[in-house]
C-alpha cells in the first residue's frame, strides 16, 4: 500500500542569504547609512553566521552596487550620489508618466484602489510606523505601473525599488514635514481621477515625482 508523500516544504535560507538579506535591509533602512564602514565579523556576529557566508553576501551586494569591499578592513556603504539620484528620477518619470496616461481609461478602478494605499499610508503616519508608510507609499506608485499592463516596465519598476526605498528612508526620515507633503500630493493625484482632464492628472504624477528629487537633493 503506497502512502501519499507529505507535502514539501520550502527550504530555509541559506546561511549566504540570512546575512545578505539582513545585510541588505540595514543598507536600505540607513541601519548602516551612506559612508560608514561595517566589517565581516560584525555582520557575522549580527546574523549568527561564520564569516565565509557573510564574504558571500557582501560579493552580492557589491555587485549590485550597495558596498564597496576593501580586504582585511570590510564593506564601506556606498553613498547616494547625485548622479544616482538623477538617474532614479529619470527613470521613474519615464515609467510613471507613461503609465499614468495609459491608465486613464480605467481611472475609476485604479482610483479605488489608490485610495486605500492612501487611507494606509495616513494610518502609518499617524502611529508613527515609518515603515509602514514606505510600504503603503511604494504600493500607491507601484499600482499606476502594474496597471499600466506593460509587464516589462513592472519588472523594470521594480528593479528601481531598492534604490528608490534607501532614497525614500533618508527622505522621510532627515526632512520635516516631507511625509505631510507627499499624502497631500497623494490626495492631489486622487482629485485629479475625480475631474474629467487627464492633463490634471498628469500633472498631479509630475509634480509629486518633482518635488520627491527636489528634497532628495537636498538631503545629500
């Protein structure tokens, strides 16, 4: 009699992934902010792992350009530059403005839809949860995109995200009243669906982009 085989499992991370994937969220949430230098056995002693996984994840994140590794002293965070900043802005207008005019015939839905990332978004601020906030922000913009219907420029969004989230923390976190500031231009972009001019609503995409580059020029 043949027995059905329990269900797999997923396999638990490795210990190369645990640090890098600890490694990368202190990078992201300025844990470790921009210029400072953190070492092997520090990230080893934090994530519970020998040094051997911890060579391989800081390799990973070099490749993708978030450290810079000096031998025998360890991984130097590397700095937003304004370079960086520049070519994020570029591109996220090119997708964003892009897609905000291809979602426009499907404005209603699209509007339910952003008013509950912003309904989200207004919670985080008033419990102080910054992350949260992040979260519920990135949502708002990654659902004009997804919309959209483009698959290609989704991924291509996406892989924007984590440049855009490390920007994003020192954003809300180093300029006051900068979270005020993006949920009323959140709301602005909403007013916009409500009226019958899609060159409102364009606008509304355009100048929240804008003035996101703005304080982040600012901050460097």
């Amino acid at each position: 009699m043949t027995h059905p085989s329990a269900p797999s499992r997923a396999a638990a991370p490795s210990a190369a992934e645990r640090a890098y994937r600890h490694l990368k969220q202190a990078i992201l949430e300025q844990v470790y902010p921009g210029g400072s230098l953190v070492s092997e056995g520090e990230i080893a002693e934090a994530t519970g792992v020998s040094r051997t996984p911890v060579r391989e994840a800081l390799l990973r994140l070099e490749s993708e350009g978030l450290v810079k590794l000096y031998p025998k002293r360890g991984a130097l965070i590397r700095p937003v530059s304004a370079r960086e900043i520049a070519d994020v802005v570029e591109a996220r207008r090119l997708v964003e403005l892009h897609a905000a005019e291809r979602v426009w015939a499907r404005r209603a839905e699209l509007r339910a839809d952003l008013g509950r990332w912003l309904t989200e978004m207004r919670a985080a601020h008033a419990a102080g949860d910054l992350s949260a906030l992040m979260a519920a922000d990135r949502a708002f913009h990654a659902t004009v995109v997804d919309a959209a219907g483009n698959e290609i420029l989704a991924e291509l969004y996406q892989r924007l995200r984590d440049r855009q989230l490390r920007m994003g923390e020192a954003s809300f976190r180093l300029s006051p009243g900068w979270a005020d500031v993006a949920l009323t231009e959140h709301a602005a972009q909403l007013a916009a669906l409500d009226d019958d001019d899609p060159a409102r609503w364009l606008a509304a995409v355009a100048a929240h982009i804008d003035n996101s580059a703005t304080v982040l020029r600012t901050l460097r």
